[in-house]
C-alpha cells in the first residue's frame, strides 16, 4: 500500500483527494497546508507519494518541491493544481516533480497518475 502526502492549503481539496484515494491501495498518512508543512511532514512521515499543490501561502509548491528533492532526490511529488499554470507545471517538472494533474479532476485520473508511481 503506498503511503501518502497530501499538501493543499484548501482544506475541500485536501479531503476530496483522500476520499479518492480511500477505495484504492493508498493510504493517506498525512496532510498539510503550506510547503513549510509540507517539508516537515514529509521528513516525519517519509510518504511513498506527495500531492502538492502549487499555489499556497508561506511557500508555494514549487519551493516545497525543491526543497523536499533535496532532502530525498528519489520523492516521487506530483503537482496539482488549476488550469492557467501549465508554465509553473513546467517549472515543477525540471525541478522533478513525476507528474501533474489539474484541477478539477475526475477519481480515474488521480488515481492514475499516482498508480503509476
């Protein structure tokens, strides 16, 4: 079962997502609501997967991404976030995150894109 990460700083969001995951082989171990949460958790929690978001008060996604592939350059992060930010999806990408899905989305394809992870 892969463990999961979910960083949304819209609480909605975040418990959509883990009503998603919740029929699948996923289990959520943690949420947080900005990228300095996001760092904290992810060192405490050590998630198999992190879904950000990009847009967040204290630090955005993007920043929270880089620096969570410097403590782990093997963090399997995907963004998520809003239609109008395809150029910082491509910004998350060469900073690695796996994969990005935008908002809104259907269940099949977030558990997709985390499937393939």
């Amino acid at each position: 079962m892969k463990r999961v990460l979910i960083v949304d700083d819209a609480a909605f969001m975040r418990m959509s997502i883990k009503n998603m995951l919740a029929n699948y082989e996923f289990e959520v171990v943690g949420e947080a609501e900005n990228g300095i949460q996001a760092i904290e958790k992810y060192q405490e929690l050590q998630p198999d997967i992190v879904t950000m978001d990009i847009t967040m008060p204290e630090l955005d996604g993007i920043q929270a991404l880089r620096e969570i592939k410097k403590l782990d350059p093997s963090a399997s992060v995907v963004m998520v976030s809003a239609l109008g930010q395809e150029a910082r999806m491509k910004e998350a990408i060469i900073y690695g995150a796996k994969g990005f899905i935008v908002k809104p989305f259907k269940e099949e394809l977030l558990i997709s894109a985390l499937s393939k992870l």
